[in-house]
C-alpha cells in the first residue's frame, strides 16, 4: 500500500523568504561573549545547572560540527555511532534480515551496549516521539544541517532528564541563531557500484526587526541504495566473495568425549534444496532441477541418505552434510544493507519580546523510507506429498509403486515463488512552543525555560511476496479431476484454491501465485503520539564561601500513547483487523491470526503519563590557590509512572581542579530508571519467524512463529551507576593537549526480559519450568507452529570498564601553516554480565563477544592537517579479537569434558576484530564554496566469519565506499 511522499513546500518556501535581503556567511565563535540584547543559551548536557563556569562531573564526548562535515556521511548517525562507548546501535545495516521486527532502517543509539531503549536521545535537550513502540527515536528525522554539536553523556542521567537514560544521553544542539545561507551536495557508491548515496542539503537563517526577530530553517533529501540481495548458494550482491555459510552446528551429543558444537564452512542443509528434495524414505535424495526433472542429490561429507522414516545422513552431522550441492543455500538473499530515502524539513521562528527573553515555535517534519530483503525464498522442510500428485514426474510415481508408499517427506526453498519484499514508511510530525530567557529574583539572576512539544509518528510496514501458510499447504497437494489439475481439498477448491507445482522451478500461474501470494500482503499502521510540557529554572541565589550555590529545579508531563492495527490474516479477525476488501473470509485461514509465512503482525494500543519534579544542586566547597577548586554536585526526582506508581531516582558527585596545572578528578554515582515501553506494557504487536527452530522432543527443525506477549504489571528497571575519573585540561606545559580517564560501573536490576523462545521449549522440555509448556506448540495441525513470549522483570545486567579520550592540537607544525589535530578515543569493556534470573542458567559475560556488540576494547583515531585552503583527515576505527560466546568450553575430539547448558563444549571459538581506515580531504574552491571527499575502509576489509551470517552490528559488512560532494555557506 503505498503513500504520498512528504511535501516539503513550506519549508522552501521559509528558505525563500530568508534568503530574499541581505544576508552574511557567520561562522561559530562560542567563547565569543553574548550580546546583552541577545538570548544566549548555555547548554551542558547531563545536567539541569545552566551556570556560567559550571564544570558537570559525568564523562561528555563531543562531537562538533567540523567533525561532523569531516566524516561526510549521508546520516549523521553513522558519525556518531563510530564513537567507541557506542555499542549496539541499530542503523541501515542492522535489521535487514528480519520481516516482522518493523525496525528496519531505524537509527538509534546505544550507550554501553545496554540496548537503544536505554539510551536517551534529545533535540535541543528535549525529548523526541519516538519512531517506533519501543520509544526510541530514529535519528534520520531530525534536521542534521543546522547541527552545531552532538554531547554524548556516558553515563546515568535520569535525575536530570528522566526515564530512559540508563546508559547516558545523546543530545543534539542546533543553531537557532544561524545567519545566511548553506548547503550541501554529496554522492558516494560502493567498491561494488552498489550502495549508490546522494544527499542535498540546504538551511538558511536570517534576523528582522531590529534584530529581535530570528528565522532559521532547513530542508534536506537523501537516499541510499543499500546492498541488495544475492542468488542463491553462496554468491552476494556485486562480487562480494566473503560468505562461506559458516555454521555452528549442533551434534546433539554431549558425553562422547568430542565437542558437542563445531564450527563448519560450506555447511548444506539437507532438508531442503532449490527446487526441492525428497527427504526420508526409501526416495531420499531425490531431487529436482529447475525443469523439474528428478536428479540424485550430491550430499556434502560423502553423505549418503538413511532413506529412514527419520531422514538421516550417513557421515553427516544433524541437519548439515558440509559442502556438495549448495545451490539451494538461502542466506546469501539477505539485504546487507538496506535502502533507505529520507525527506526532512525543519523551521524555528523566535522573538525577543524584551531583553535576554524569547518566544519561540519550531516545527519539524521527516519521512524515512525503507527496503529490505530478509532472505531468499521461504523455505519449507517437512512437507508431507502425495505419490498420486500429478505434478511429479512419472519415474517418480514409478518409484512410489516400487517402494510400496503412497506419500513422502519433502523440503524446497521455494525458488519458483518471487522473494519477500519489506517496504517501511515513517513520517514524524513535531511542533515544540516555548519561552526562555532570564530573570531577576531574590537579588541573583535566573534562567528559565519552559516548552511544550507535541509529537506524532506513523508508521506503515508492507510486505509483499509472502506465502499466506493455509493457502501454500493446500495449493501444493494437487490432484486430477475430469482431466484438469486442481487442489485436492474440496473445501480449498470451493474457496477459489489454485494448484501449484513446487517440483522444480517452473513459474506457476498469475492465479496460482495471487493465490498463494496474495498481492494485499501483510501490513502494519502504527501511531504514536507523545505530549511534553516542561517548566525548569536555574540561578545562583545565594554566595558561599567558596562561590555561589547554583540551583535548578523544575517539573515535567509527559503522556505517551500508541495505536496499532494490521491485516486480519496477520493479527486475527477483530474489529480493527476486519474481513472484507483485499482480505476476504476464507474458512482455510486462522481467525486467530498468525497465517502469513512471517510479517503477522498484531493490534494494539496503550497509553500512560508521567508526572515529575526535580531538583539539583551545586555547591562548591573551596577555591583557592594552595588546594584548587571542588564542587559538590547532587540532584533528585520524583517521578509518578500511571501504570507502576512513584519511584525516586538521584546523583551525587562532584568535580575537584586541582592545584596542579590542568588536572581535574571527577566522579559521579547515580540511581537511574528506565520505564516499561509502551510494546512491553501493552500486548506488543511484534511476531517473528524462526525458519530452523530447533524441536528437541522430535530431534528436528521446524518453522514456528514467535508471538510477543504485553505485561502491563510490569516495573521500572532500576540501575546504579558509578564513575571515577582524571582530566588533564589544556596544561600550560603543552598547550593543546587534553586527556582523560574515566572508570565506569553499571549494575542494572528488574530488568524487563523475556523468557526467548529456545529457552520456553528447553524448560519445558527438560521439565525445569513445566508451566512454559502451554506457551507453545510445535507440531500444530490446525495452524502454523507457534511459540508466545512475554516480558517480565527478571534479569539483571552489571558492565563496568573504562574509557579514555585524548586530543591534541599542534599548530604551525615544524613552522608550517595551519593546525595538526590528534584525536583518540577507547572503551575498555572489562565484564559485561547477564543475569536471566531463571533456574538452571548462570549468569553469563558477553564482553569480547564479536557475535555480539561489546568487544573488549573499541577504538576511534583522527589525524587532520588543516590550512586555510585544504584539510586532510585520516581516521582509524579497530576493535579487538573476540570469540563467538564465553560460555563455551573449546576442545578437541577425545578430550572433551561432557557438554552442558551451561558449559557447552565447541572445537573453534575465535572471531578475529577488525581494523578500518578511513581517507578525507577537503579543498576551498573559494572562500565560500568548499569541495570534499572520503573514503570509508579504505582497505576494503572483509567482515568476519559468523554462525549469524554475518555481524553488522560491529562489522562492515558493504566494504570500501567513496564520497564526494560539495558545501557553501554565504
């Protein structure tokens, strides 16, 4: 279902206006001092206290604007996300493999890699509705031309912002005062003429009445191609030569002495082929090329078929042979990348009704759209056929009769069938009021801000090229009747069934396929909306002795809410989802739902409100010259949730100037909270399907479909956060050179979690938590199989580590013009424990995990040299060496201790890191007008072999990109 692209004439037509007088390049000068007549803010994030001199004691990295048009990304997102305390974000390369998760293309931030929902991303310090039900905000929205900075707070902020900043704060600081006009045009492609990127960008600003009138807007468009998918076997899109079907599999024997896993290249699974194979039986090992003519199949590992009931192969492990035939392989049809378009207009008008006070309105639209290919085909194992089904060659039915069987077990990719498409669509509306400015009281002077902000998304998911499962199941077994080929159902045929014919590769009929693959397809309409209003105030009321007492307090509302609906073949018949129009009743089909191969999304809708109050503090404690200067800084919140009542949250700590030239020491610890998301309170409208779910009660695998559950009696997860650090600040002795050390520990408990869908069949199973056993069912004759997952507050999480920043200016170096830059920055991830909180497991550290998002150590480097003509930049982004999970015990055969859940035994568990480089320069054409390249992986480095396929989420999974554009500013 497609929709009208987002308008964006009224913000040109803003442009045009503040473009049509005069108008002068202005360039940032920050130390600069404020016009008196002028409305300055002064923005620390990580704190409430907007006092001239006040040094905040919680770790900020800051990312500015020069660095920003240095690393010449067509997302600002990808800038920022390099930084090493980053870890677990999602972007244009994560998510692509899914249908039904809805989050495709989604940017957002990580902090500590304690997940995007616990990481708080801000908009000139305020919050942003979020872009999907989990409430996180998709950072392609925001207006990225007229960024000044980016702040990343690493570490707890909830006492100053409120829910959601357990691992720290992302803020992003615009120009609201910006002078003349600006823009920016840049295309890049890949090594592999893929990923094909352009970007237009333009903002304008200009002042009126006597300066008292301010108008700044922007407009901007950009679109990447992403990498599309690649054929079946093991070939990806544009000559990518990396993938090699790595897989870890399973042996399911745990007390021979041998490793129960073991990791295998070229790995073929054998319960399924291209266009298809018999898989059990006295047939098995037959199998059919694209014009359906059978053929023996080559089994990897010398395999040779059982030709059992059960399906086995002799000299094969479980469900894989290694190498022969693999053309049928499907992973390689998964998008690496997807392709995203994105449309955004920004406007902000201000007025300074009296001196150092203003009145301001800004608006700000964004559509992000968004396409992927989770995988190639839609494979089915298990089938059960008819002998007598006349789509099956003679010599087939032949070898029926000669075996004396009647039907057999087949799997096929389903190559006949055109591949899964995934189209999202988000569009966010926000308009933000406010007043801020300053005031005189009690004998001091005080700034103030309050706003209200109003913010909408909707969201739209569309998937077409999807099986609808009762219909596939009927279409395929196909029999004679008065000389035509039909369904043999009679109930099916009644209901318009069109046979189908998956023994080879011939294309079926236009009718078959709507049939089958209906073209209205799964979708998903999601609305949120979020309400803000705020009042906050800062001032110096009182002197002590050692300097004023800075105070700021203040108090939120804040209402979330969110609607879903999708289609009643997904998410079942009910008045939302009714039948009728493109999705007619059918008897075949589920009322409950979950009929769609995947993509069966579900109805919901829930809503709360959050009442706050805070207040902080920062009170120095000495200041002189034989001991320096300290403060002592502290803040608390009250916040009342509707749905779990009131719960307190603070921090205290401080930071200490030493007496020595530039040291500073600093520390911080903090009671943080992060509120139950709306999807997890509320019947979350998230399903997933797992293609080779495991079944151990019948020792094979199975498609299922996984089905989240809501829990609206769930609570705030609470988190301490402690930090201890050491700054060297610009010393006399080497001017330009800055360092600091920072010591971090996060123990977060009540942490939401569900129990996943491996682990409520392992417990039931192994009889560990009998009461899971209705929460699923794994051979459902009257619908697809199905597991349900609900949330609740069992596991905990505890991280501590430490980061280290350093930069370094060098002017004039060895007598030449201009400035040498260094800068570096590293996270350390020394634990990283989970806690499921559930009988049988302990608790495990995913640090140095490369399968996962936390390496033991994350590096970013920059060196830039820069004149007034050109610059040129080199960046180095490394992360370390790590193993596919600390869990497992590595050993060889015959020396193997018995494997447990715990402690599972593996022959390999290496997962090498990476080093990237990365290539810049820019050249003035003239003063105004500036031409620029990059090269990102500049070596092009291959991504690391993965049971998973591969790990975007750490690696690079596109390989070399080259940039280049143009920007002016007049």
């Amino acid at each position: 279902m497609k929709r009208d692209a987002l308008g964006s004439a009224g913000a040109a037509a803003l442009l045009a206006t503040l473009i049509a007088g005069p108008a002068f390049a202005q360039t940032a000068a920050p130390a600069a001092p404020a016009d008196s007549a002028t409305v300055t803010e002064i923005v620390v994030t990580g704190t409430r206290i907007q006092t001239t001199g006040f040094t905040a004691p919680t770790p900020t990295s800051v990312i500015g604007e020069e660095q920003i048009q240095n690393n010449a990304q067509p997302n600002v997102f990808a800038t920022i996300v390099q930084l090493p305390s980053l870890q677990g974000s999602s972007g244009s390369a994560t998510n692509t493999f899914s249908t039904s998760s809805g989050q495709q293309g989604l940017s957002s931030f990580s902090l500590r890699g304690l997940g995007t929902i616990r990481t708080l991303t801000l908009l000139d310090g305020q919050r942003v509705v979020g872009a999907y039900y989990t409430g996180v905000t998709d950072v392609s929205l925001f207006p990225q031309l007229l960024i000044q900075r980016v702040d990343v707070v690493n570490g707890g902020a909830s006492a100053s912002y409120g829910s959601d900043a357990v691992g720290g704060v992302v803020n992003f600081i615009t120009d609201t005062r910006f002078q003349g006009l600006k823009g920016n045009v840049q295309a890049g492609i890949s090594k592999y003429n893929d990923n094909e990127q352009g970007l237009v960008q333009l903002a304008g600003g200009r002042s009126f009445a006597g300066d008292r009138v301010h108008v700044v807007g922007s407009v901007e468009w950009a679109k990447e191609n992403g990498v599309g998918p690649g054929d079946f076997g093991l070939d990806l899109a544009g000559d990518r030569d990396w993938f090699t079907q790595t897989t870890m599999i399973n042996r399911n024997v745990t007390n021979d002495g041998s490793p129960q896993y073991v990791m295998r290249d070229n790995a073929q699974p054998y319960a399924y082929t291209k266009y298809g194979l018999i898989t059990a039986g006295p047939l098995q090992g037959i199998a059919f090329d694209q014009a359906g003519n059978p053929f023996q199949f080559q089994y990897g590992s010398n395999g040779v078929p059982s030709k059992t009931a059960g399906g086995a192969v002799t000299g094969c492990f479980p469900g894989f042979c290694v190498g022969g035939d693999l053309s049928g392989n499907v992973d390689t049809g998964r998008t690496l990348q997807s392709k995203i378009e994105r449309k955004v207009a920004y406007g902000r008008i201000g007025y300074d009704f009296a001196e150092g006070n203003e009145a301001y309105v800004s608006f700000n639209l964004g559509q992000v759209k968004t396409s992927n290919q989770p995988v190639n085909g839609m494979n089915r194992t298990g089938l059960t056929l008819q002998c007598a089904n006349p789509y099956l060659p003679t010599s087939v039915r032949d070898a029926c009769a000669t075996a004396g069987i009647t039907s057999f077990q087949y799997g096929v990719s389903n190559a006949v069938l055109p591949n899964t498409k995934v189209h999202t669509d988000r569009r966010q509306y926000r308009v933000v009021t406010g007043l801020k400015g300053k005031f005189d009281a009690l004998g001091s002077n005080w700034s103030y801000d309050a706003y209200y902000q109003h913010g909408e998304n909707k969201t739209a998911i569309d998937v077409d090229h999807i099986i609808l499962t009762p219909r596939f199941n009927q279409a395929i077994q196909a029999t004679t009747l008065n000389g035509a080929i039909v369904c043999a159902d009679p109930v099916a045929r009644a209901n318009g069934c069109q046979p189908l014919n998956i023994f080879g590769g011939k294309a079926p009929s236009a009718s078959a396929l709507e049939y089958v693959q209906p073209a209205a397809g799964p979708f998903q309409r999601l609305h949120m909306k979020q309400d803000v209003a705020s009042l906050n105030f800062s001032g110096a009321p009182i002197d002590l002795w050692a300097g004023p007492l800075s105070v700021a307090f203040g108090a939120e509302y804040r209402r979330e809410y969110y609607t879903v609906r999708a289609d009643p073949y997904g998410a079942g018949i009910a008045d939302r989802s009714p039948n009728g129009g493109s999705y007619p009743a059918d008897p075949l089909l589920s009322n409950l739902g979950n009929n769609w191969h995947a993509g069966n999304y579900k109805n919901g809708d829930g809503v709360y409100n959050v009442k706050e109050a805070f207040l902080e503090i920062d009170v120095p404690l000495f200041d002189n010259d034989k001991v320096g200067r300290a403060n002592f800084n502290a803040a608390a919140r009250v916040t009342d949730y509707s749905t779990s009542g009131t719960i307190w949250t603070w921090k205290a700590g401080g930071t200490w100037d030493t007496p020595l030239d530039g040291l500073r020491f600093r520390g911080v610890t903090s009671r943080d909270v992060r509120a139950p998301n709306l999807s997890e309170l509320f019947a979350a409208p998230v399903t997933t399907t797992l293609p080779n779910f495991f079944d151990p009660a019948n020792n094979r695998n199975v498609v299922a479909i996984q089905n989240a559950v809501g829990n609206p009696n769930l609570t705030p997860e609470i988190a301490r956060n402690t930090q201890v650090g050491v700054v060297l600040a610009n010393p006399s002795w080497l001017p330009g050179f800055s360092a600091s050390f920072d010591y971090y520990k996060i123990k977060v408990d009540d942490v939401v979690s569900s129990l996943g869908a491996a682990q409520i069949v392992d417990y039931c199973y192994r009889n560990i938590l009998p009461q899971t056993c209705g929460a699923y069912n794994l051979n459902n004759s009257s619908g697809p199989n199905y597991i349900n997952v609900q949330s609740f507050n069992l596991a905990s999480i505890k991280t501590s580590g430490f980061d280290i920043e350093a930069s370094y200016r060098w002017r004039q170096p060895l007598g030449l013009s201009g400035n040498f830059t260094l800068r570096a920055l590293a996270t350390h991830i020394r634990e990283f424990w989970t806690d499921t909180g559930l009988p049988g497991t302990v608790p495990v550290d995913s640090a140095g995990v490369n399968q996962g998002n936390t390496p033991n150590w994350k590096w970013l480097a920059i060196q830039s040299y820069e004149t007034d003509r050109f610059s040129v930049t080199l960046q180095e982004r490394w992360f370390t060496d790590g193993n596919y999970g600390n869990q497992y015990v590595v050993c060889a055969a015959g020396s193997c201790p018995v494997s447990t859940v715990n402690s599972p035994t593996i022959d390999k568990n290496f997962m090498p890191g990476a080093f990237y480089m990365d290539v810049g320069g820019t050249y003035k054409i003239r003063e105004d007008v500036t031409a620029y390249f990059k090269v990102d992986n500049l070596f092009d480095r291959d991504p690391a072999k993965s049971p998973n396929y591969a790990n975007p989420a750490l690696y690079d999974i596109v390989g070399r990109m080259y940039r280049a554009g143009i920007r002016f500013r007049f």
